[in-house]
C-alpha cells in the first residue's frame, strides 16, 4: 500500500509544482501530454505514470547519485540534494511515453523544491 500512497503523493506533489512554476513562467512544466486513447482520464493516468516513474527513479538511481556527490553535499551544507531532485525530475521528464515535460534546469530547481515541500506535508497527514 505505501508504493500506492507514495504515487499519489508524487501526482499531487506535481500538479502543485505545475501550477505554482506555471504562474511565473507560463508553460515550463507540462503533465498529460498523452492520452492513451482514453480522452481526459488518460491526461491523469499519464500524471499517475509520471508519480511512478518518478517514485521509481527516487529510490533507485537517488541514492547512488546522494552517495557519489556526498562530500559536496556536505560542503553545502545539504542544498546540494535540491539540485539532485532536479536532476530525477529532469530524468523522469526524458522518458517519452509520460507525456511529462520540464524545460529548463532552473525549472526544475524551483519544481524541486516545491515536489519536496508537497510531499513533505503530504507525507505528515496521510497514513503509512
């Protein structure tokens, strides 16, 4: 059941990334852009992929790029794992089937750190 919750929350967690990074710059961060065939309710089976995937790349590729980049991130005192997050949302976005698309680094940078603060609280309210 966690892997179920843990998707939902990254589906939530993008759509308010989408939103709040769409507000200042206009069409930077895309979700659904494939339907599937199956009309709208494949623009959202798309945006539940892309929590997957997203899921998926976190706890695979994550911890050996956190381990590997260790002494900068403890250098910066721990900023540098925004820039790793960046770096996922950005690897999630390479895979062409999600209909999920960032343009841009500092999109992702700024999205990042809004997926982290979403799933965050998320992660507090909702049970294990």
């Amino acid at each position: 059941m966690g892997i179920v919750w843990r998707t939902l929350i990254n589906a939530v967690a993008i759509v308010v990334a989408a939103y709040v990074v769409n507000l200042y710059s206009p069409d930077s961060i895309k979700w659904g852009q494939v339907d599937y065939g199956l009309g709208d309710a494949g623009r959202y089976l798309s945006l539940i992929l892309t929590g997957l995937a997203l899921g998926v790349v976190n706890a695979i590729v994550k911890p050996i790029l956190v381990m590997v980049s260790l002494p900068i991130t403890c250098i910066t005192l721990g900023l540098f794992i925004f820039v790793i997050n960046a770096l996922m949302l950005l690897l999630v976005s390479l895979i062409p089937f999600l209909g999920f698309v960032v343009n841009g680094f500092v999109v992702a940078l700024v999205a990042s750190i809004v997926i982290s603060i979403v799933s965050w609280a998320l992660s507090m309210v909702l049970p294990d």
